[in-house]
C-alpha cells in the first residue's frame, strides 16, 4: 500500500482527507515475482561495475581471470580502436540526432557498410544499433500472417523475439536436425512465404548449425535462409569471415544460397553494433521496412570507425582466429578427459554442462574463489534442466591463466564427484 501522495505520517493516521487515499500498488506482483525467481535458483543480479574488459577484469577490488567475455580476439581494449574512435569523435563528434534515414548517417557509416558488403562478399550491407535489433527487425520485414518461419529449437533470443513481432506462423525444429526442418518443410507448401532461420555457431552450446543441409532444404522447398553469424563472425571461416564461408570450402555454392546474414561488431570485433548482409533489394527493402533501423538513432560515427578499424586488424592477422580454435580445441579435449561434459562444442565457445542451476550458480562461485570468473547460465538463457557453466576463450587468454583454470576445474570436478 502507498500514498498517492507524499504525506507526512501524521496525516495518514487522520484519513480521509482530501487529496489522500489508500491505493494498492500496482507493481507488487513483482516482489512475489522474484521471490518465485530466487526460490527457483533463477535469479539474476545486476554484477557490480567492471573495469576494462580483457582477459582478466577487475570487479570490485578483485581481479579475475575472464572466462565470461565475448571479446574472442582480444579487441575490445586494443589502442588501435580507441584511437580510431577519438580521431573519429574530433572530426564527427558524438551524437548522430536522428535515425540514419533522416539525419544520423556518416561518413563512416558509409565506409563501414561498404567495406562489410567487400568483406563478406555481398553486394550491399546496413548497418543496425544492435545485432538484437537486426533480429528484432529483419524477421518481421520478410514475413507477416499468412507466412510461415522455420526456426531451431536453440535460436537466440533476439531471432526468438524477431519472430514473435512478425505475424508468420512460428515452427521450431529440434537443435541442428535438418531432418526434422524438412519433415516440417513438407506440410507448408500453402504458405505465402517461407522462412528458414537459424545460428550458425550457437551462443551457449558453442555448435555449429548444418549449414550446407539447411541451405540444401532452403532451395528444395523454396525458403528463403537467415542465418545470424554472431559468434562466428572474426573467428570462423577464410578470414573470420563466419561459419557461412567455413562450410563454402566444401560447399562453394553455399554464400550464393544465404539470403540473410546477420552479425555483431560487439563479439569477436570488441566493439558494439549490428549488421545485416544480402543482396541490393533486401537492403533497400530493410532501409524501408525494418523498424529497428528506421525508428532507432544511428549510432556514433566513432563506432564506425572503431569497426573499421577492428576489420582491418582481423584481415591482417589471419593467425590470431586460427591460433584461438586450436587451443579451444585443445583445452575442450583435457576438460572432457578431467570428466566434464562439454556437449557438442566445436568452438572457442565450451560448455561445462551440468543440468541443474544450483549445481552451476556454486560450481561458478568456487572458481569465483579461485579468482576465476565462469558464469553460470541458467533458463531462460538455455532450456530447463540445461544449466551450464559457459567457458569462453579468447585469444588474450595466455598459456598461465588457461592452466589455472583446468587445475581448477580439476579439483571442482573431483570435489563434484565425491560428494555424489
Ligand atoms: C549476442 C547475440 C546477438 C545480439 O548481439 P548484439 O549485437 O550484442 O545485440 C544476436 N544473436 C546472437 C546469436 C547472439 O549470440
């Protein structure tokens, strides 16, 4: 119960008075809301402010070794970005006032969108604020009622919410099971149009989609294919140029059957920004129809700039992706000989799955202890009874910190053992 309004206690205890009333609250369903969240391990807080991100961090006063961080090369400090943003702020200035259409695009917003198009081969790219608002806007541009999208039972939240805010009829096939996309595919020839999307490198389990199959099925049945590139984007493929062009080595038919490509200069790239990737029309008719780019400001031009500056790293040091998918490789296989189930990662991405949240929220607080910072992921993040820890490696990590966290997840997971 509260006031509605401010009034001094005295004037409580004489109500009624004019102007007072006892009202409920509206918001304490939400008290009842959390206290449900906390009983159920699902809780989530705020974490206290962080120093700069790299491979180990500093949080209130501690400095962890970072195993939390999308940050896969190492980029998101690196001083070649933040001169490339103070030079771009002293020539552009900050705020951009307005949405790309009406006022906010630059130069570099210019530079970048061409140099993304060079770079994965496509004829045209559009810049987004966010990747999770490429997916939020991309979906609902291509299909509406009467259409229907195909969509992996493991997809992202954002390619989630995209597909609810159009109002295509939503079809979820099992994780990376082209054989039951296609027994779905099968009973929807009636649909006006036709959607297929997916991850290509899976955010939490670190998997690859099949993309040759899903591309297979997409011409079979006359779908058009979006696959979001997000974690793939700087560390897979020729040139980290994504999971697309990882398969095209195999499967050079492959780039030319992707009709959208969605990626993040906020993972591997170190900086922050969306972008969509396809042919002319698609860009035209994004720039038209897309909300998120139409109704949401541009982003700073210095963030262009730190993009273009992050490209031109990833295309002059071809080592660093390569060198980082080995030693994954590397560290996945020791993990599993120690005992923990790493599921079907085949990328810097390694879960240590668990299964119950409690199980993860103590096994991420012990390594906390061991100044090491592992989070554990619980639903919604992943499906109930799925909780993991999720380990992701960058290249910043060095030889020291990776065998300080396998000397620590070898006594967490013998301490595990012995108490089963
Ligand atoms: C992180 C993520 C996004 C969102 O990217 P942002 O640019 O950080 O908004 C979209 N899709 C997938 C698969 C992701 O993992």
């Amino acid at each position: 119960m509260y006031w509605s309004h401010p009034a001094p206690l005295q004037a409580m205890a004489d109500s009624p008075l004019p102007g007072y009333h006892w009202t409920m609250d509206p918001l304490n369903w939400i008290a009842e809301e959390l206290a449900q969240l906390e009983r159920s391990d699902l809780l989530r807080s705020v974490p206290p402010p962080l120093g700069v991100q790299g491979a180990t961090v500093e949080q209130a006063g501690r400095r962890l070794i970072n195993f939390a961080s999308n940050d896969y090369l190492g980029l998101a400090a690196d001083p070649r970005l933040t001169e490339a943003v103070i030079r771009a702020c002293q020539q552009h200035g900050v705020g951009r006032g307005a949405s790309p259409l009406v006022c906010g695009r630059s130069q570099l917003h210019d530079q970048l969108e061409l140099r993304l198009a060079q770079f994965l081969q496509t004829e045209a790219a559009l810049l987004f604020p966010t990747s999770f608002a490429a997916n939020a806007g991309v979906i609902p541009a291509l299909v509406d009622r009467g259409d229907a999208i195909y969509g992996d039972a493991k997809n992202h939240a954002s390619i989630i919410d995209g597909c609810r805010l159009s109002r295509a009829e939503r079809h979820i096939y099992s994780h990376a099971d082209a054989s039951a996309l296609e027994q779905l595919l099968q009973t929807g020839a009636h649909y006006r149009r036709r959607l297929i999307v997916s991850d290509t490198l899976f955010s939490m389990d670190g998997d690859l989609a099949p993309l040759p199959e899903l591309a297979t099925l997409a011409e079979k049945y006359d779908a058009m294919l979006m696959l979001d590139e997000t974690h793939a984007f700087g560390v897979f493929g020729s040139g980290g140029r994504g999971i697309v062009e990882h398969f095209a080595a195999a499967h050079p038919e492959l780039s030319a059957r992707v009709d959208v490509r969605v990626g993040t200069f906020g993972k591997a790239l170190g900086v922050a920004g969306g972008f969509v990737c396809g042919s002319r029309g698609l860009v035209r008719w994004l720039a038209n129809r897309a909300r998120t780019y139409v109704f949401s400001t541009a982003h700073p031009a210095a963030l262009s700039a730190a993009a273009l500056a992050a490209l031109d790293i990833v295309e002059s040091d071809r080592q660093r992706p390569a060198a980082l998918l080995a030693e994954a490789q590397a560290l996945r296989g020791r993990l599993q000989q120690l005992g923990w189930d790493t599921g079907r990662s085949a990328s810097q991405i390694i879960p240590l799955r668990v299964g119950a949240p409690r199980a993860a929220l103590q096994i991420s607080e012990q390594l906390r202890k061991r100044g090491l910072w592992l989070p554990a992921i619980r639903p919604p993040s992943v499906p109930p009874r799925e909780s993991l820890l999720r380990l992701g490696l960058t290249a910043a990590h060095t030889g020291p910190m990776i065998e300080t966290l396998v000397a620590a997840l070898t006594e967490v997971e013998s301490g595990n053992r012995d108490r089963q």
